[in-house]
C-alpha cells in the first residue's frame, strides 16, 4: 500500500506539485503524515533511450544560380594515331561485307567501247603489269610495251609528219599506231632526271638494230626543248649522241645552229628534230622507201652508213 501511495504521490507531484486537488486525494486514502511525507522531491532519473526518427520533410526550393568558374587551363594535346595493318584489314573487309549486302541497281547504264586506251591509275609504264594503250593518272594517253612508254613510232606513212611547233609540243597520231607522244609531256616526264632511252630500228628487208642511251631528257620549252642523251650502247651505232646539247627545230622555229637552211625543210619535207647540221639521225623525216637523194627519208646514218631510209622506228623511255 506505501509503495502505490509513494508512486501517486510521486504522480502528483511532477504534475501538479503540492496541488490542492492533489492533496485532497491523498487525504482520502492516506493519512496525512505519509502524504506529507511523500511531497518531497527525489532524486533525478536515468535519461530515456531515444524514440524513433520522424518523416523527412519535403525539399525545399533549389537555390539561387552561382557565377560561373573561370577558364580551366589547356590539355595537352594527344598523340594522333595512324590505322595500322589490321585496322586496315578490318576495314576493307567491312567494306566489302557492305557491298554483298547492299542490293544490285536495277537501273540499267549505258556504256561506251572504249578502243584506244585502257583507264588506270599507273604514274607511268614502268608501273604498269599490261602492254598497250594506257591513261596515265595524269591524264595522258601512252602506249606501254615491257615497262617501257613509246613517244614515237613509224610504220608506214599513214600519218603525216610534216607538223608546226605547236604539233610537235602538243603530240599527235595514235598511240597504238604511228604517232608523237609530244614535247610537253616528254619533258615531264623526263624532268625528274633517272631516265634511259631506247631506240628500235627495222629496215625494209625486215632487219632491225637498237640503239640505247642510260641518260635520257630534254628541257622545258623555255629552253627549247633542248635534247640531253648519253650511255649509248647497242648494235645500231650512235647516231644522236651528236645531237646533244641542241634545241628542237620544226618549220615555222628554225632553231639548228645553220644560218643558211632550215634543217626541218632542207630534208624533203617539214618534219621536227633536234638538229645540228641535218644529218647523222632524223627519225621524224619523210616516211619513203627509196631516198631521192638529199639525205631524205627516216635516217640512221651510223648503222648503214649511208643515208638509206628506214621503214621502222620505236623511240620509248623509261624512268625507274
């Protein structure tokens, strides 16, 4: 019975201390002594284990924008890579697994026969795997035969080469027939320098002889297309290493050190060269079986040592 009466009290107390009502109560129950008694204040209790955390509340409103940071410093820069051999691989074979999926074209294209060139992207003949006419990626048509690029040939006569200046630097003919490749585009060329030249020859009883120089090139119209040729070696006799050094002459530009003729008229006809005192060679002259005197026709004097007309002749370099 005092340990309940002591909790009341101790009730009381924390809520109403030494309350009237309180007293009252207690009075009815106890007697006034242990209620007097119970009144005083104990000691302080042991602090309670803390309840659990409440919901968090909402978000609030997002704060005000902050200034922008200055301009940080410049990265190095990385080093570039190059797309080695097997990336090179993988690519050409993705591109290839593209064109097996991608569908054929219905639409049907006309096409057209191309006869006297082959399209290809060769620099020039010595690069080439074919004989025959070619377009070089410079976009010059040439004939190529064992590496080699033929800048003239003679036949038969079926084309005239009785030309002005501006035929002889442009070219003219067909590749795969008589032609003159022309003094432009020989003088590209052979302008690099590590050019040779060789000369095929055929009389009219089917003989030929062939003449080769290790030294091949001529200058650029300013100097007139000036001929450079040395080495020789071959079965035909050197019929133009005495015409090095010499500018080229046509009808209309006497440039042959004669004052008194003009070698590319005084041979029977107007024919381009590159002459000294119009003889030892003159491939370019007036295609004919029989000379008529003069030092007429196709001639190579060191090889019969007359001036006996040629039936044939290659002239073709090459540049390795």
């Amino acid at each position: 019975m005092r340990g309940v009466t002591f909790l009341l009290s101790l009730a009381c107390y924390v809520i109403m201390t030494y309350s009237q009502q309180c007293r009252q109560v207690l009075t009815t129950v106890c007697d006034d002594d242990v209620v007097n008694s119970s009144m005083h204040k104990g000691d302080k209790g042991d602090v309670g284990r803390s309840g659990k955390s409440g919901s968090p509340g909402a978000q609030g409103d997002p704060g005000a924008k902050g200034e922008p940071g200055g301009v940080g410093q410049k990265g190095m820069q990385g080093e570039s890579c190059a797309l080695g051999s097997l990336g090179t691989d993988i690519v050409t074979r993705l591109t290839k697994i593209e064109e097996l999926l991608t569908p054929a074209s219905t639409t049907t294209i006309a096409t057209t026969t191309v006869t006297t060139t082959t399209t290809s992207s060769i620099t020039s003949c010595s690069t080439s795997s074919s004989n025959g006419p070619h377009t070089l990626m410079s976009g010059v048509e040439v004939y190529c035969e064992d590496g080699w690029t033929i800048f003239q040939r003679r036949i038969d006569g079926s084309v005239s080469f009785s030309r002005p200046w501006d035929d002889y630097a442009n070219g003219f003919g067909q590749t795969d027939g008589e032609f003159w490749l022309g003094l432009d585009n020989i003088h590209e060329m052979t302008r690099g320098g590590g050019c040779r030249l060789k000369i095929e020859l055929w009389d009219f009883d089917g003989n030929q002889r062939h003449a080769d120089y290790s030294s091949f090139s001529i200058e650029s119209v300013e100097n007139l297309y000036r001929l450079c040729v040395s080495g020789y070696s071959g079965n035909a006799g050197d019929s133009l290493t005495y015409n090095n050094g010499h500018p080229f002459s046509t009808e209309d530009s006497d440039n042959d050190p004669w004052t008194r003729v003009n070698c590319a008229t005084y041979r029977g006809g107007s024919q381009g060269w590159w002459f000294v005192d119009c003889g030892h060679s003159f491939l370019n002259g007036v295609w004919m079986r029989q000379s008529s005197g003069g030092k007429h026709g196709i001639i190579w004097r060191e090889w019969k040592g007359v001036y006996e007309p040629l039936k044939e002749t290659k002239m073709k370099l090459r540049c390795d």
